[in-house]
C-alpha cells in the first residue's frame, strides 16, 4: 500500500513557505510516499452551485483561503525534498490550456527526477469555470481532449513533433521540450465521484480517485471504471485506485479494508491547524501505526 498525504489547505498554511517547508519534509521523513496539492483558480463569492462532497453543499474553505496554484507549490516543494512523490488532487484540467500545462508539468516532473503524478478533475463550481472564459457543459469533453493534447506533446519528438486535432485544441509538428522523466510521460489519474469519472478514468486514465463515496457506489464506479477499461482494449489491472482517509482515523485494519476494495493507495488528511508540531506529531504516529518506513530507514535497507 502507498501512503499520499494532502497538503493542508484548509488551515490557511500552505502558502506559508516556512510551514509547508517544514511539513513537507516532515511527510517525507516519515516515509510517505507523496504530498498532494489542491486546485482552485479562484473561489467565487456566494456561489449557488452545490459541492457535491458534503451533504450541507457547500466547500469546506473559507472565501479567503490561501489556495497556491498547485503546480508552483509542487515546484518549490521539489526544491526543499529529495524523493518525496508530488501530486495534485485534483488539478481542475478544463482550467488549463493543455498545451501550456503539458509545459509546465513536464518540466516540473524532470527537474524532481520523475516524481509527478497528476490527478485531474473537471470541477464542480460552474461560476468558477465560467470565470475560466470556459463553458461548464462542455468541460468534460475539454478534459478528455486536453489528456490526448498532453500525451501528444510529451511523446512528440523532433522531427516530427506532436500533432492532435480536435473539438477545442488543434496543432502539428508541436515540439515541447524538455519532456518528462519518464519515457511513458507523467501518469494522469482522474479525480471524480461520477459515473463519467469513472469511464474517463477507464477510456484515458492512468489511476482512479473517487473520494467521498458509500462502499455500494464506490463498487460501482471502480466496476464501470474496469469495464470501460476492457472494453476499450486497456487492462484494468494497471489502473491505480486511491482512496481517502484521515490521518488521525487510518489503521492497518482500515488499510487492508481500503485494499480489498482495491485501493493502491490511500490518500490521508491531516487534521486541518496551524499548529505544525501538532501535525507533525499526528503524522509521526500515523506512520508508526502504519508500520511506514523512516526515509533513514529505507536509506539503510539500500
């Protein structure tokens, strides 16, 4: 089981160099396997639109929470850690121009030495998509081709470039340079709840994250996510699902429960406060109680 841990945003800190330094470390120290980062261009004020992962419908930050633009935070996160796996979850990808974004990751995923995974959605609050100069109804066909668009340039190579012509985004003979790490390009997972996620992540992704789900629609997403998977000529087996959990709450029992469902990993929430010994305190015991390695001791065992 891999162990991710989620940037906390909701207690206003991630934007605090000196913290998120100093936790990210921390995460890495501990021994789990990757920090990840949330994704919100803007927030609007009295928004109407229902946030799906709460039954009140309403976000749990606050209008003026500091939200970093999670590539950037991943990038200077990178510079303070040496292996620690970086992540978004999830990047809102209609947001994005893909070929800017398919930059950006790629460069960002070379200078850490391959240690970017994204993890994409299509977003929730129509104000802030429309804010984007993007139209809600269509951000889930923008997803899918910005994916395609992506893959496109990270694969490309001279003399013949990247090429891709679709319903919103349109090139050939695209050189984007430098490309990822990894010969395969930057693992894209998908993030979402809905059945659409669940075939996208089938059709184009590399992993799955349906968070916040009852154990009945959680079977039900990952089985149409493997039949999607199938019968699109891809093996379901290569697909990574993560799962949610808090860090306070999560036990071995717990883990091996979140593994018979099928998760690969487990995404942890700290416990959101400013208070960093606090946090760092409760993530040293998640470690401990999940058996995770020590960064040092992993370094010993090579």
């Amino acid at each position: 089981m891999k162990y991710a841990v989620l940037a906390p945003v909701g207690a206003n800190v991630t934007a605090d160099p000196q913290w998120i330094t100093e936790f990210a470390r921390h995460v890495e120290a501990c021994g789990f396997e990757s920090i990840v980062a949330v994704d919100h261009p803007v927030v609007i004020a009295d928004y109407k639109s229902r946030y799906p992962y709460d039954p009140s419908g309403r976000f749990e930050l606050a209008e003026d929470c500091d939200i970093p633009d999670p590539i950037d935070l991943l990038a200077f996160i990178a510079a303070r850690t040496n292996v620690l796996g970086l992540a978004t979850g999830v990047l809102i990808l209609p947001h994005h121009h893909p070929v800017i974004l398919a930059k950006r990751v790629a460069t960002l995923d070379r200078l850490s030495g391959g240690r970017v995974r994204l993890c994409v959605g299509v977003g929730w609050m129509s104000e802030e998509t429309e804010a984007c100069g993007i139209d809600f109804a269509s951000r889930g066909r923008r997803a899918d081709e910005s994916i395609d668009a992506m893959r496109a340039l990270w694969a490309g190579s001279a003399p013949g470039g990247g090429t891709h012509k679709g319903e919103f985004f349109a090139f050939a003979g695209a050189l984007s340079f430098p490309k990822p790490a990894r010969a395969s390009g930057v693992p894209v997972h998908i993030g979402g709840h809905s059945p659409a996620a669940a075939r996208r992540a089938g059709l184009r992704g590399d992993g799955f994250q349906p968070l916040g789900l009852p154990k009945a629609d959680l079977m039900n997403r990952i089985a149409l996510m493997r039949s999607t998977a199938e019968r699109a000529g891809r093996d379901p087996g290569l697909l990574e699902i993560t799962l949610g959990h808090h860090v306070g709450r999560i036990t071995g029992s717990r883990a091996a429960d979140l593994a018979e469902l099928g998760a690969h990993r487990i995404l942890l929430s700290p416990t959101p406060t400013a208070d960093l010994e606090r946090v760092k305190d409760e993530m040293s015991a998640c470690a401990e109680r999940l058996g995770i390695a020590p960064l040092t001791r992993m370094a010993n065992r090579a």
